[in-house]
C-alpha cells in the first residue's frame, strides 16, 4: 500500500504539465508570426523537454537542456533579433501553397504516431535506481566517457545555432 497516495496522480499530472509545456511551446515557436514570441515558444518547449529528461532519471540531460537550449541557443536568437533591421520586408512570408502544407502536416502526423506507438507498445527496461553524489568528479568522468557523444552533439547544436544567429543578424543596422 502506497503510504502517500496522493503520489498516484500527481506524478502523471507533473508529467502531462511538462508534456503540455513541451508541446504548447511547439506550436507557439511555429505558428506565431512573430519571431520573440517563437522564441519564447522554445523557451517553454525546452523547459518542458528538461522536466521530462528528469522524469526519465537523467538530471544532468535537463540541467544541459535548459543551459544549452535557453541560456545560450534562445539568448543568441534573442541578440540576432536586436541586431537585425527593426522594419525588414515580410516578402514571401507564408505564401506555401495548399498541397505544401497539407504534406507536412502529414509527414508530422505519421512521425507522431510512429514515436507515440513505439512510446505505448515498447518493452522498456526499467531503469535501475544509481545512487551518487552527483560530485564534480563524477560529472566530469561521465562527461568524457559515456556521455562524450551527447556532449560533442550538444556543443555542435549550440554552434549551428550560433551560426544560425550570426547569419540572421548579418544583414544587421545599415550605418550610413
């Protein structure tokens, strides 16, 4: 018998919170016209990707979330922004045809269900419960031995999105 039993809803409850910021940030960051607003869209996604990545047992993976993704990735788009002409031409902007649109929501669709279905019918292990002090010591051994490939992949997100920012802000203020 479970001695807290208010715990058997509110950990689904916390997670669906989490899945809902995640998703709410999603369409936020994509269907908005306005380039702040979809950054702040991937705020809140990232926000809800890291409590999920802790819902998953890997504190390290959401603290790395919300440092790469908000601190740096949001925070560069933000300056991109800045440094960007205030009144550029919105020429071009959503002018995709009917069939355009009609795939990729197709194409989004199938890629969902495929990940919901593999989610809902998978043989998932359990994951085993570690015990650490969560020391610097201990990071930087996991850092340069089993999580090496997920750094190395998150230092080259946060260069493309630094490159990303610089060539947004190329254009920049004209001085004359």
């Amino acid at each position: 018998m479970n001695p807290f039993p208010a715990s058997e809803y509110l950990i689904p409850l916390v997670f669906l919170l989490f899945a809902g910021a995640t998703i709410g940030g999603a369409l936020i960051a994509v269907f908005t016209k306005w380039i702040i607003r979809s950054v702040c869209g991937l705020a809140m996604a990232s926000v809800g990707l890291a409590g999920m990545f802790y819902f998953l047992h890997s504190p390290f993976l959401a603290m790395i979330q919300i440092l790469i993704y908000i601190g740096a990735v949001c925070i560069t788009i933000v300056f991109a922004i800045m440094l960007a002409e205030p009144d550029e031409p919105q020429d071009g902007y959503g002018q995709h045809s009917v069939p355009w649109n009609l795939g990729a929501g197709i194409v989004a669709a199938a890629v969902f269900w495929g990940i919901a279905r593999l989610g809902v019918t998978g043989d998932w292990p359990t994951p085993a419960v570690r015990v650490s002090d969560g020391g610097v010591e201990m990071i930087g051994v996991a850092l340069l031995t089993k999580q090496s490939l997920a750094l190395e992949i998150v230092a080259l997100i946060l260069l493309v999105s630094i490159l990303g920012a610089l060539a947004v802000a190329r254009k920049g203020r004209h001085i004359e």
